[in-house]
C-alpha cells in the first residue's frame, strides 16, 4: 500500500517561495509509493495548484487571509486546530512552515503516524523550542542551520538536513526565452528576491553607487518587489544610477534574465539557503553572497564564486576584486559546467525519498 503523506504549511501561492519548495518537492517523489495530501491553512491560488501533478491532493481550508487572522487562529486550542484542519489519518505528517502548521504537527494526536518539521530559515531564539522535540525528525534546509538548531537545542532535537529540490530542467527551459534589456554593458549583476529589508537590497544599491563613482562600469538588474521597491526607485533616482541599475519588477520568468547576466548577487542579511542563488548556479551564473544560512555550502559545492561577509564594506570589497579581475568570471562559469550537476534535481531527489521510504 501506499503511504499517506499530508505537507501543512501557510499559503499555496506564487509569492511563498516555500510553496514553490514544496510543490519542487511533492512532484519528485515517486506516486507509485506515496499517495499525497498538501493542507494550505490560509490563501489558495487555483491557478498556482496547476503547477502540481495531477495525482497530488489539495485540501483548501480557510481559503483567505486578513492582518491578524493568524492571531485569532493561534488563540484556538491546538489540538482542536489539528482535528479541524489536518483531520484524517496519514503515515507521515509533515510541518512544512514555521508557526501553527509547526504547532499543529507538534501536536498531533495521530501517534502512529511519523511527524517531521521542516525549517526553512531560523528560528531565532528558538521560540518554538518546546515543539521542536516532540518530531521524529527536524529538516533544515542548510548544513549550518541544522549544526546550529542542534547546538542551539543541546542536543535534544533530532536534526537532519535536506536540500531543497529544484527542477533545473524547466529552469533552463524558461531561460531560453529572449529579453529586450540591453545586455552590451559588462559585466552583468543580477539580483532577484522580495525587496524587503532583509534581502538588503537597499545596501546593494548604496554599494554599487559608490562603484560607479569609483570608475567602475557594470549593469545591475533588480527583479522582485515590495515594501522597500519605492525606496529603490527613490535611491536610484536620486544618486543618477538609472544607466546601471534597472529595476526590472516581478518577473513570471526570471530565468530568461539570470541567464543573460555574469554574476548572481545574494545581499541578504538572513537566509535559510537561497533558491535564488542555486537557480543561479543550474543556469551556469556564479554567486557572491553575503554569509547568509547555507552561503558557505553553495559556494564550496559549486566550487566558485565568493562569501563575505555581512557588513556593506565586505560586499563593495568583493563585487570591486570581482569587476577587478573581470576573466574570473569565465573561469567560474567554466568550473560551474562540472560542478553544477550537484545541485540537480536527480542528485537531491533521491534523498527526499529515502527520508520518506523509511
């Protein structure tokens, strides 16, 4: 028979990079083995479960979302929560977002299924410290987080780490696809992400600036928005670096864009392990990134590019030795024609179905 599988989480929308993780990693595992149910509590996009195969359940719960909705939720006792929203039996149930989904899991009443929670981020200060234990099994989507939640924890959570799953056939598929933007001004830098204050895209702009006084001479796309887009807009006017710096708004298809670029940018302040930055890498485009969660391992598994670290001076040094030495970046792109198949769907597949077969 087959196992039951339920995946809980917030919403199941195109702006949740985490529903873009889990529908990557519902569609890998094998349907002859696993019969699968996906709970999204708050917003369903119909137009988003097309994304899905069609053997794949969609449970749709409140369907809406209002501010302080979640509030109002959380203040329900959470047992009633899990038999309102999860309900029926599975073999395995897995929390597949931070908050109730994780509490709900925690929670569960159904002893003899398998319970995992999957961390995508950090949960700083660990405010979800008494749930945690109660899994089989907590997933982190980066070495660093899972080593850190096991020090953090002292021992006492079962961690493990699994990567997050990327179809890189489609990725190279949408690639392909022409743009209009000038691509003769080298080289390239491209950035994609929320814009918000997290993914420092304000500090990236302020960076770039001060190498266009400097002499330098390079292209900076912007793809995304958000809370902070208007102070961009604002930034980039009023330091006159519209003729290097576009903001090229949300994009259904970055893709044909990061593939036309040099180097893929990673700002942040804090990340879990950048989807963005190993699309990247699947496109054959290096990354310089800021030591975020998972930095470190993207770029030693890809075996080019560059960490620095997290202050404003770190990221101006390492863009400017890069503009500097221009021919490192073929040299990357060339290493990045080997090394790449690490961060292929098959090679990380295969480990999302061992974690569930057992």
């Amino acid at each position: 028979m087959k196992k039951r599988i339920v995946f809980v989480l917030n919403n199941l929308q195109y702006a949740d990079g985490v529903a873009k993780v889990l529908v990557e990693l519902c569609n890998f595992l094998d349907e002859n083995y696993f019969d699968i149910t996906i709970i999204p509590i708050y917003r369903c996009d119909s137009k988003f479960i097309k994304l899905l195969k069609p053997h794949i359940h969609v449970q749709k719960k409140l369907g809406f979302y209002f501010r302080g909705l979640d509030k109002i939720i959380n203040a329900l006792p959470i047992q009633f929560l899990y038999q309102k929203i999860v309900g029926e039996k599975y073999d395995i149930e897995v929390a597949f977002q931070y908050g109730l989904a994780t509490r709900m899991i925690a929670n569960s009443t159904n002893l003899n299924a398998k319970h995992y929670a999957w961390m995508h981020g950090y949960d700083e200060g660990l405010t979800l410290a008494n749930d945690y234990p109660k899994f089989d099994k907590v997933f982190c989507v980066s070495k660093y987080n899972a080593e850190r939640l096991r020090r953090e924890s002292q021992g006492i959570v079962n961690v493990d780490c699994c990567y997050n799953i990327i179809d890189e056939s489609k990725i190279v598929e949408l690639a392909k696809e022409n743009i209009t933007e000038d691509t003769s001004k080298k080289p390239i830098l491209i950035a994609v992400g929320r814009q918000t204050a997290e993914k420092g895209f304000l500090r990236l702009v302020d960076v770039v600036g001060r190498l266009k006084r400097n002499g330098y001479q390079f292209s900076l796309w912007l793809i995304g928005d958000g809370a902070d887009h208007h102070q961009l807009e604002e930034k980039i006017k009023k330091d006159s670096l519209e003729d290097c710096v576009k903001l090229l708004g949300i994009q259904s298809n970055p893709h044909k864009y990061t593939s036309k670029a040099d180097v893929f940018v990673c700002s942040s302040f804090s990340e879990g392990y950048s989807t963005a930055a190993v699309e990247a890498i699947l496109l054959g485009i290096p990354v310089i990134s800021t030591a975020v969660s998972g930095a470190q391992e993207i770029i030693e598994d890809s075996q080019c590019g560059m960490v620095c670290e997290l202050d404003d001076e770190s990221l101006y040094t390492a863009l400017k030795n890069t503009l500097d030495n221009p021919k490192i970046i073929s040299e990357w792109k060339n290493t990045l024609s080997t090394t790449k198949y690490k961060f292929e769907s098959k090679a990380r597949g295969e480990r999302v179905n061992q974690i569930f077969m057992k």
